[in-house]
C-alpha cells in the first residue's frame, strides 16, 4: 500500500489525469500519449509501462464501448471481423518481441525503437485523415452509410496490422485503425466510426494486455495510479468537448507525437550525431516542433488551392474534420 502513496504514484496518477483529459476532448488513442509521457517520467521499465497502460485502457475503454452500444452506434459486423483479425495478432506480438531478445538492455532499446516508430505512424496517420477529409469536402462527400457491405480481406488485414502494433506498442487502436476504417468505409458517419472502434479496442488491447503480463508480469504501483487518474480525465474531458476547439488540439497532439516518437529514437540507440551528443539531439527534436509549427501551416494551405481552396479560410480544420458528422445530419434532414 506505501507504494502506492509515493511522489511517483502521484505523477502517474497526474499524467493519467492530463492524458485522459485529452483522450475526453478528442477521442485520440490514449496509448500514443500515455507511453511515452511515463517512459520520459522514468516511472518503470518499458515493457511495464506498456502492459500498465494496456491494462488502465482494457478499463476505461470497456466503459467507452458500453455508452457506444447502448446508444446503437457501433456496426457489431465490421467490429466482429476487425477483432478476428486484431485479438491474435495482438497476443502474439509480444511473444515475437521476447523472441527477439533475453537481454533487459536489448529489449528496453528495442521496444522503444518500435514506439518512437509507432508514434512517428500515429502521427501520420491524422494528416492523412484530415487529407481524405478534404478531398471529400470538394467532392461533396460519400453518401451516408452506416451499414456497408463489408470487405472481409482487407478489413481483417487492417484488424491484423493493429493488433500487432498495439500489442508490441499499445499504440494504434485508436489512430490507424481508424483513419484505415476511414478509408474502407467512407460513408460510415462519425459516431459510427468512434462506436465501432471502441467496441472492437476492448478485446484488442484485453488480449495485448493479458499477453504483455504473462511476459512481462503486472506492477500494480503503475497500473492503480494510472487508472485513478486517467477514468476521472477522461470523464473530464469528454464534459469539456464541447466547449473547447479540438482542432488545436488535434494540431498540438500531432506535433507532440512526432517530437515524441523522434526522441524515442534517439533513446533507443538511433544517434545522427554520434554517440554523447544529447544536447545536439535534444536541439534537433525542438526544432522539428518548431519547423511544423511553422511549415505544416503552410504546407496545408498548398494542399488546398490545388483542390480549389483559398489557402486559408473557410473551410477551417475544424469544419474539415467534422465534414462526417455533418453528412449525418444532412441525410438525416
């Protein structure tokens, strides 16, 4: 029980608490934030943060994918066929992880290279959604479809695609899944696409988690905190959404994702500069923060006047993203 009353049982329990805020306003997978905020805290092995985190979201998941399901929303056919493919791979990843290496060092540095990788996808992953949103703004949308026929191969192969990466990471359920749903069912409505992510996240990061323990043990000191802080963030922040301008924050988390999984590089032993140049890799990370600051702005604004749009204006960020929730309501007009 005293390790549970420590500073860092308190940090922890912090770090759930902001990251579950986040998770409430924006609906972005929490396992992208979560690891690297406790692997940068120092609170714990690798592999024991990511089975803690894995553990703390089979938790506040489970009750996401009940509130989806008694309001309807998930398509239980997609999600049935995404979790055939998804829960196997998802137990078996870490076992190829321990295949790898018996050496503690050597498996530190390697799942750290696998994250900062995973992160580096996760973020990616958001400019392409934002892209195929665009698109789909000045084609006038897909016609409204929450019931597809649905494409068994492809779909287990994105399943199977998520599930590893969620077992050797616990990144993935709630991006690439969804920006690869976003692209095989466009016309699924946004609460469709949420609902049916969640319902099949459940039994993805249970059998990544139950994987991950047999492996790697639990430590409760890491899995209570996180779970009492990050139940009340999210609640929070699902409260808050609709008063705070996610896009922002979209566009903030997308920067600390890529800063994050670039310095999670560095620290598995990927050194540009050569080995005891910290502070050079350090000045390398910022600048990228800045630079995408600075240029994807930019960047974005050349992506719109090739599809016909003024370089900024109408329609912002926010309207773009929320194009599938609009669709909706249109249809159902």
């Amino acid at each position: 029980m005293g390790d549970l009353l420590t500073l860092t049982a308190l940090s922890i329990a912090v770090a759930g608490f902001l990251v579950g805020i986040v998770v409430g306003l924006t609906g972005m997978g929490g396992g992208a934030l979560m690891t690297p905020a406790l692997i940068f805290l120092g609170v714990g092995h690798t592999a024991s943060i990511v089975t803690a985190d894995l553990t703390a979201a089979a938790v506040y998941k489970t009750g996401g994918a009940l509130t989806h399901a008694r309001e309807g929303s998930p398509n239980l056919r997609l999600a049935g066929w995404l979790i055939l493919g998804s829960v196997p791979m998802a137990f078996v990843g870490p076992y190829l992880v321990k295949a790898l290496t018996d050496d503690p060092a050597h498996l530190e540095d390697t799942l750290k290279l696998c994250i900062g990788t995973a992160l580096l996808f996760a973020a990616s992953t958001y400019a392409l959604r934002l892209y195929i949103n665009l698109k789909r703004v000045r084609r006038g949308g897909a016609l409204p479809d929450d019931n597809p026929r649905i494409r068994p191969v492809p779909t287990l192969l994105v399943g199977m695609l998520g599930g590893l990466l969620v077992g050797v990471t616990s990144v993935g359920s709630g991006s690439v899944i969804m920006i690869a749903l976003l692209m095989l069912y466009p016309g699924l409505s946004a609460v469709r696409l949420v609902g049916t992510d969640l319902v099949q996240a459940v039994p993805l990061v249970l059998s990544a988690a139950l994987a991950n323990i047999a492996i790697h043990g639990l430590e409760w000191d890491l899995v209570i905190p996180l779970i009492v802080g990050s139940v009340p963030g999210t609640l929070l922040g699902a409260r808050l959404a609709p008063r705070v301008p996610q896009s922002f924050i979209r566009r903030g988390i997308v920067i600390v994702l890529t800063m994050s999984g670039v310095a999670l590089l560095f620290k598995a032993g990927l050194h540009p500069f050569g080995e005891g140049h910290e502070t050079l890799e350090a000045m390398l990370v910022a600048a990228i923060g800045v630079a995408m600051l600075v240029l994807v702005p930019f960047v974005w604004g050349l992506l719109r006047k090739q599809h016909g749009l003024p370089m900024f204006g109408a329609p912002t960020v926010a309207e773009i993203e929320s194009f599938g929730s609009r669709e909706r309501k249109r249809a159902r007009t």
